[in-house]
C-alpha cells in the first residue's frame, strides 16, 4: 500500500539514517550484501559499485519500484528477489554484511526475521538493524507503550524493546547510535561470532 508513496514520505527525513548505515558497514571490494526489506531500492545507489548486493523483500509493489530504479540509474551490481524475511532461502553463512533498514518494526515477528538474517550471515560478518525501538526514557517509553495498539494497525511496533530484541535473537551489539532528526532511531552494528 505504501509502495507509490514511500519514497516521498519517508525518503528525506530517514536518508541521513541510511547514509550513516552503508558508511559503518565499512563495505570492502567484493564483499556480499543482503538488505532484508529493500522495499523501494531507495538504498540501491548508496552502495559501493565494487560489492555484490541482493535485496529482499515481500512486496511485490515495493519490488517493481525498486527495479525501476536500479534500472534508471544503471546500477549493475544489484539484484533484487521476492521472499520472506522470515523464511530467507539462502544457505547459511551466504553474506557479509546482512542489513534490515527500518523493517524490523514492521514484520509481524522481529526475532525469527533477526535469527534469519544471523543465519545466512558468515561467522565474523556484520549484521546491522536502523530501525527505531523503545526509548530508554521513561516518559518516552511509557508514550509509546500508549501509542502500540494504535500504531500497530499501520502495521508499525511502537514500543519494541532492543535489549530483549537482541538477547531472543542470541545477537550481541558492538555498537548502537542514535541517527535521524529527531534520534529516536538506532543504528544498531552487530559481529556474527
């Protein structure tokens, strides 16, 4: 449903987020990328032209924007393939770097789409989650506590806590920033071990 008008809405105001993203991941020459949830290829041009990058995602909407775009700016090194976060058919130990920007607040299970991405991620490899969770201020927190039941019928979690998040996952974060305007994004960078 959002398909057509995601890129307006939320291109500019999480773009700084995504910037910051691919430049963390410290990408080398040839390393293999999955963005789980590439959603309308908004991230497409960003990437290095020296790596190898596959996008999933569900939506087949989502999916047709996103191959108009690689194919308007001529982008080679990106492919894109309809499936299941939660079900990513891939083998284990598949890719680099595995990136879920802004999606796992959206998927009606975070934890098996996050023990997915660890799973077809290489031992040493880099998982990494821009997405917003439960604030750690109380007052905050408790507001978005409030506002779950609302937002959860636009089919976005409010109040997803990350400690608990990452420890169902068995993922241990070696780094988490604040990113966007206003921060209440993280850029969550994680080492597959």
């Amino acid at each position: 449903k959002l398909a057509k008008v995601y890129d307006f809405t939320f291109g500019p105001t999480l773009h700084p987020g995504r910037v910051q993203a691919i430049q963390r991941m410290g990408i080398r020459q040839g390393d293999r990328v999955l963005e789980v949830g590439v959603g309308t290829g908004i991230n497409a041009a960003l990437y290095p032209r020296d790596c190898a990058v596959t996008g999933i995602d569900l939506s087949s909407s989502m999916l047709e924007k996103a191959r108009e775009r690689v194919a308007r700016k001529g982008i080679r090194n990106v492919r894109l393939l309809e499936m299941d976060a939660a079900n990513i058919k891939f083998a284990d130990n598949s890719f680099d770097i595995v990136y879920a920007p802004y999606l796992i607040s959206v998927v009606p299970d975070p934890v098996a789409v996050a023990c997915e991405m660890r799973r077809v991620c290489r031992t040493g490899g880099r998982i990494i989650f821009l997405n917003h969770f439960r604030s750690r201020n109380a007052l905050l927190a408790w507001a978005e506590r409030a506002m779950s039941p609302f937002t959860v019928h636009i089919g976005f979690k409010s109040d997803l806590d990350l400690p608990a998040f990452l420890a169902q996952a068995d993922i241990q974060p070696v780094s988490i920033e604040k990113v966007n305007i206003p921060r209440i994004w993280s850029l969550v960078t994680c080492i597959k071990g």
